[in-house]
C-alpha cells in the first residue's frame, strides 16, 4: 500500500503564454506562465536565422559539400 501525505497533489494546469491559453498538461502547480512554447520558438516555426561568424557556416558546408548535394537536389526535382 501507497504511504498517505507521501505524493503531491496533481492538477490539470492551463499553461499560458502572452495571456493566451497554449496548452493544458498534468502537473503540480494550478497555473503555469511561459515565455516561450513550441508555438513561437523559432527553431519549431522556421523563422530560426544562423548567424555566421567568421564565415563557419559556408566552411561547414563546403567541408561536407552540402551545397552541392543540395543543388542537385532541387535540379531533380
């Protein structure tokens, strides 16, 4: 048998971003606020940027002849 007192208590928690309802989850706190969620995180919408230094990026690619693999594809295509 389970000890009594020995768990927390579970609540279905709205969690909020903005003051917008984003998602509800299980958890063991009534409310939740966030800055960022899945839905405005810009690697999850796309709108992520790579900043290059040093020009990084472009060695990279180079380095793996990703630019190339990808030119091809989209010449396919």
């Amino acid at each position: 048998m389970a000890k009594k007192g020995l768990h927390p208590e579970w609540f279905n928690t709205k969690v909020y971003c903005d003051g917008k309802l984003v998602l509800e989850v299980g958890t063991t706190k009534k409310e939740l606020s966030v800055d960022i969620w899945s839905g405005n995180h810009p690697f999850y919408t796309g709108s992520q940027k790579i900043i290059d230094t040093e020009g990084r990026v472009e060695k990279f690619e180079r380095k793996y002849n990703l630019k190339e693999s990808e030119e091809k594809k989209t010449k396919e295509i």
